[in-house]
C-alpha cells in the first residue's frame, strides 16, 4: 500500500480553496470522505487523493488530465510558497539540468520525509536534437501531473514555453518491479521578446563626440584585456578569441574556460583510497577492481579479489536491474547502494544494514565504473545502529556536517509534529466550543428578547420602558385542576410539554414574544419588546392557531382533545428586566391584568376579546368576529365583549405555517420598524446583532416608550424601586386569579406593583 504525506493533500486543499472556495472544498472533501486537514510530515493513504481527484473531476466536469495538470502548474507555486523557492532555482542553469537534479532533491529531503516514494526522472538526448524526459512512478494515473510543474518551472524560472506530449506509456521494464514508465517529447522555445526599432534621434555635435570616444574607449579596454590572456594549451581562432572576451549583445565581458588535464594522476594509490574511503571501481561484468580503506573494514568480503559487486549490494535507487548497461543509462541519477546482510559478518547481521550515496562515472580508457559513496544516514541515532562513527567518513565529506544539521532538522520537525497536533486540537476544541456557544446563547434568547439579552452579555444597561399599544394573550387549560387531581405527575408534564411546543412554534411563525408559562398559564404579546403596527393581528393569528394546535393534545383523563380558554387585550404596559438570578423580561400594567380576565372570564374553545382588541381589530377586515354581549368583569365593571371565530383570508394550514416555508406573511410594517423587529438568531454574527439592537433600540426609545430607571442585574438598590398603580383593589385575594404579570397567585392582594 502506497502512502503520501500530508504536504501533498495540502496543497490539494489550498489549490482547490483558492480556485474555487472554501464551499467547493467542503462538498469535495465530504464526497470523498476525508478529513478537513492534513498534518504536513504525516503519512496519509494514496487513497485519499486520488478520491480527491475522482470527486473534483465528477464535481466540475473535467477530465483527470485536466485536474492533474493544474495541480502540477499550482503544486510547484505551493513549493515556492512553502520555502523552498531558492533550494529549487539552485537545481540547474537550465530546464534540462534542473530535471536531472530533480533525483538528488528527493534525496535529500527524504532526509526529512523518510517514507519519502517520489518519482524518478531522466533526460534522454537522441542523435536528431530530440529531448525525451522518462518518468518513472509507483502510482499509476498520476503522470500528467508532470507536464503542469515543467511548463511552470520552464516559465518562472528559464523564461521559456515547454510542450510536453506523450509518445509512450507502459509498465517499466527496465526496473525490478512494475512501475508505470511514462515518455514525453519536450520541446522547449525561447522567449523572444520583439523591440520595436526607435528611431534614432540626431544629437548635437557634442552627444557624438562622446559617443565616438566612449567606443574608443571600449576599444582599448578589449585590446587591454586581449594582451593579459594566458597562453593556451591549443592554438584558438580568432572568433574564440573574440567570444572570450565579450559576449556580443550583452555587452558583458565573459572568460571562456578550458578545463586543463594533468598527463599523470599525481596521487598514490593509498593516498585515493584513503582520501575517498567508501569508492568502489568495477569493471562491465561488475567485478570489483579497487575500494576504500573503510568500506573494505564494514563489508570485508570485497577484499577477495574477482568478487561481484552484486553479490554484496543491491541497488534502492533508481530502481533499475543490476547491470552496466542499466547504470549507464541512468548515469546521472544519484545511486544508492544497500548491503546484503547475509554476506556481513556476524557480527554485523544484527546491525542495520549500510546504504551508500553517491555518482556513478564511466572510465572509457579503462571500461570501469567508479561509484564514488558516502553513507546515507540521517541522523546520529542511525550512525551508531550501523556502527559507525564520524571519523570513519572523510573530513572532505558534507555527509558529516549533513548528520550534524539533519540531527537539528529532525528534531524542529518533531517540534512542529507537535505544534500541528496542538493547532488541530484547538481548532476541534474551538469549534466545539462555538457550538456550545451557540447552544448556550439560543438557551439566552429563548429567555429573554434578542436585543435585551446582547445588552446583558456585553455588560450594558438595559432601559425599561414604556410600550404605548401592544397586545397581551392569556390562556389556560380548562378543568386542568381536575386534571392534575387524577392523573400522574409525569402525565401531566407529558401533556404540557406536548401543548407548550406546539404553542413555541407558533410564536416564532407569527412573530410573538412568549412572555412565560406558570402551569397551565402561557402568555404573550405582540409589539414588545420590538414594536410593530400588526401586534393585534400577529397575536390573533397565534390565538387561533393555539386553538387548533390544542385540539392535537390528548387529555390523560378522558382521552380527548383538551380545550383551552384565551383571552386578548390590546393596551400601554411597562416593559423591563427583572431580578438578578435569572432574570426575566416582565410586563407591567392594567393591560396584562385585564388581558388576564378576559381568559378568566372566558368560554372554553373560544378566543375572548376585549373592546379595545375588537376595536383595533375590526379595522383590519380580515377576521369574522362576534359579539359576546356585555358581562360583569371583576375589577372592570361591565365590558361587552367579543369572540374572535376565524381569519376570513388566511386558512388553517397558513395559520399553522405549514406553507409559505412555515411563515405567516403580514403586511410589513414601515421598513425601519421590520428592520428592527428581525430577531437575531444565535448562530448569526455578533456584528449583525449589534447593528439589529441598534436599530431595534432607535425603534423604541424615541417613539415608543417613555425612558424610566434602567434595569441591570447585580446593580439593585432600594433608592432604584418606584411603586406604580397598576391594578384596582380587590376585596378578598380570591377576586382575581392572575397577577398583573399573569402569574398564578392565591394568596397576594396588594394593589402595587414594584418595579426596578
């Protein structure tokens, strides 16, 4: 099972992110069901991005080939973006060297990414100036990915356009497994950049003065430079001479250079072996002819003359058979030798096994390789499990200082390993905690108003205030003492929660305030705590909805739909935040005491309307109502008063909200006034609540009510309470069964009402 790391699957998301959004990404990554991030030195199955690749290219419709290309075109600008944008332009002076480098570059960061399995690639010039770049991979499907990092390094790097086109693909059988050997054509074109000819001014006599005598000048600095040079070793023409000395159209001066070879090696034999300690020199047939003085002291069997080379070492990379003819081939790949642990000693088989890096190099004159090697170690740790010690490599070799800064290098990655972990678990711990969040925020809203309960977190008071015209509902259930007398506790919590959140529904569907719920008491109101001109309207609609939703919920005594009583009025109250440990939005005025005795005195399955309701109500002509008569209202006196039978325009189901997307569309109020009364949910941004509480807040305080003490919990006094006159005075406490605040009470007379 292949396996790639993470930097890889990184890079995917970012390329998919920044292309096509952050949205795109998390419907990929949910298709093909894989995690949300990936750590940059873990190991992840290829699976996972060629998931990746299928989903994308169903997702937009494209090939792989077109997918894999543009990830090759981004793949390389993400390795500049990761820092390794100097170690890349370092490869070679040109697209073909840089290629050709490529080997090397995964060598040495396999010194990082040990499970490191990256392809392999090699430049073939043929006899008719052709250029064929061989890709060898362990991963079928993935080779147009190829052409996308050339045409990018071609551009950004060498100034140039490459067309790559496939002119075979077949399973490699130069290598000792099968692995997928794909063969492009490369042609690469120079970028020509045409400059339009400027006419040539005429200057004053003076301008060509200077100018003749600054080519004089050049002149003498060329014959200048033409008499320093040094004799060389074989007679040049005159044009070599020429180009030695200045590269025409550049005008910059450049020396030729002529490598000089000695007649005679001078240096003894022992002094080579010695200086190069780990070289081997074999002839065609693999016959070991010379090696160095400290690979002879690991693997002693070479000292055996006429000895193959292998017997004793296989070739890890490049992965090709064992034989000259594939090791020429692939001349300028960097090779790495391993030992055969059964042809050690004893003494070293139970030691890790010895891996060598370094360059093959063909000896025409003598028809021998010499494979110059040092050991390929990346850590200290792995230069004790083979029993080696830094004095045994060259003081020449930067394979010593490569263990050195590798040792640092593994142990900064480790480091960040760490710290990947720990930014992953604070983003899970985060998120967790957004949601917890969230969760604890809707439990405030469902408290208390929106814009009342952002004051509260941010520390704010929170004025009380006076709201001129609202209207307030009450209802109950009939004979529920009854009820509670013959059933269980848990049957009558079953069937009040069964009531209570169908009612709940309702209220975000019409757009009421649920003040609260005492047994079987629910109340709320309309236009408080965000005013609105269809108060009367929304809470009438609620009223029948209720009606119907109560006929849903089974009484536990006999079976059948329970029935409710409801009564409306529409008035002024005083609105504000009471109490300190849990505190509550709470109502204040004769309007809630005389909504409560419109449900008191009120007809089972009928919705009781005072005349101030009716009064608002008749006007809109949406609504068949009828006259009760007058009846003798304790406290009130004689009322007449109506029942509210139907909504002549909207049916039971649209009052129900079970169409319209389960909305109940009202005609909107003015624009300033809709605005205000949007709640914000929990889950939106903390910007959008302030600027709904803004204008909620602008809504109300110059219009609709009358500012009074503010209400903050934690900051009570005695010098902050005021007593109002809210309610008449009663004879015995039985006279009533609601506080002015609706609440249930059997045993509380007074005629005051205290607020903050």
């Amino acid at each position: 099972m292949l396996s790639l790391y993470g930097f890889i699957n990184t890079c995917l998301k970012s390329l998919v992110i920044e292309r096509f959004g952050e949205e795109t990404w998390e419907n990929l990554r949910l298709m093909a069901g894989v995690q949300e991030t990936f750590m940059t030195y873990e190991i992840y199955d290829d699976v996972i991005t060629l998931s990746l690749v299928q989903e994308a290219c169903k997702m937009l419709d494209v090939s792989s080939e077109v997918i894999l290309k543009l990830f090759g075109e981004y793949f390389f600008s993400f390795c500049k973006m990761s820092g390794y944008d100097t170690m890349l332009r370092t490869l070679g002076g040109n697209l073909v060297e840089f290629i050709e480098n490529l080997d090397a570059l995964h060598s040495y960061l396999a010194l990082s990414y040990e499970a490191m399995n990256a392809p392999s690639f090699r430049v073939e010039r043929m006899d008719d100036g052709r250029i064929l770049l061989h890709y060898y991979s362990d991963r079928k499907g993935l080779h147009h990915i190829v052409p996308g990092i050339i045409e990018a390094v071609a551009k950004d790097f060498f100034d140039s356009e490459v067309t790559m086109t496939i002119l075979n693909q077949s399973e490699e059988d130069e290598r000792t497994g099968k692995k997928e050997h794909v063969v492009f054509h490369m042609v690469q074109k120079e970028k020509v950049t045409k400059r339009k000819a400027q006419p040539r001014q005429k200057g004053s006599t003076e301008e060509i003065q200077a100018e003749k005598e600054d080519k004089e000048e050049t002149m003498k600095r060329m014959m200048a430079r033409y008499a320093c040079l040094q004799l060389c070793p074989r007679k040049r023409s005159t044009w070599e001479i020429v180009r030695s000395i200045v590269m025409l159209g550049q005008g910059n001066l450049r020396q030729s250079f002529t490598p000089s070879y000695p007649k005679r090696l001078w240096i003894e034999e022992q002094a080579f072996c010695n200086a190069f300690p780990f070289h081997i020199v074999f002839d065609q047939d693999l016959v070991v002819k010379q090696t160095g003085v400290n690979i002879q002291k690991f693997v002693p069997g070479l000292q055996t003359a006429g000895i193959r080379l292998d017997e004793y070492f296989t070739i890890v990379h490049p992965e090709v058979i064992f034989n000259i003819q594939s090791i020429k081939k692939f001349i300028n790949s960097q090779f790495v030798l391993k030992t055969r642990r059964e042809m050690l000693p004893e003494i070293h088989q139970n030691q890790s096994t010895l891996k060598l890096r370094g360059q093959m190099m063909w000896m025409e004159s003598l028809n021998c390789m010499i494979y110059l090697c040092s050991p390929k170690l990346r850590s200290l740790q792995e230069l004790e499990e083979r029993g080696l010690h830094l004095a045994d490599i060259a003081q020449h070799d930067t394979t010593r200082d490569l263990i050195l800064l590798n040792q640092q290098r593994l142990a900064e990655i480790e480091l960040s390993n760490q710290l990947e972990r720990k930014k992953e678990e604070l983003r899970i711990l985060s998120r967790n905690l957004e949601i917890e969040k969230q969760k604890s925020e809707k439990l405030l809203y469902a408290m208390l108003p929106t814009h009342v309960a952002n004051l509260l977190k941010e520390g704010k008071r929170v004025e009380a205030g006076e709201f001129k015209v609202c209207t307030i509902l009450f209802s109950d259930v009939v004979t529920f003492t009854n009820i509670c007398a013959a059933c269980e506790p848990i049957q009558i919590v079953n069937m009040l929660n069964a009531m209570y959140s169908r009612f709940d529904r309702l209220t975000n569907i019409h757009n009421v305030y649920k003040v609260e719920t005492i047994g079987d008491a629910y109340m709320v109101v309309g236009g408080v705590p965000v005013p609105t001109d269809t108060h009367a309207e929304r809470v009438a609609n609620f009223a029948l909805g209720m009606r119907i939703a109560a006929r849903e919920v089974i009484s536990p005594i006999t079976g059948q739909p329970i029935q409710i009583r409801v009564g409306l009025h529409t008035g002024s109250v005083l609105a504000g935040v009471v109490g300190d440990k849990m505190p509550r939005y709470c109502l204040f005025g004769d309007t809630v005491n005389t909504a409560s005795r419109m449900e008191s005195h009120g007809v089972p399955d009928h919705i009781h309307l005072s005349p101030f309701t009716y009064s608002v109500l008749k006007d809109k002509g949406i609504f068949e109502i009828a006259e009760r008569g007058e009846i003798e209202v304790k406290g009130k006196g004689l009322m007449r008063t109506f029942f509210l039978l139907k909504n002549l325009q909207k049916s039971d189901e649209q009052i129900m909200g079970l169409v319209d997307g389960e909305t109940c569309v009202y005609q909107e109020d003015p624009e300033d006034v809709t605005d205000a009364q949007n709640e914000v949910s929990p889950e939106d941004t903390d910007g959008g609540q302030k600027e709904e509480e803004k204008k909620e807040l602008e809504v109300e305080n110059p219009k609709n009510h009358i500012s009074s003490p503010s209400l903050c919990p934690g900051k009570i006094s005695p010098d902050h309470l005021i007593q109002f006159d809210v309610t008449p005075a009663y004879e015995s406490p039985t006279d009533f069964k609601h506080l002015h605040n609706g609440l249930h009470s059997d045993s509380i007379s007074t005629k005051f009402c205290s607020i903050l």
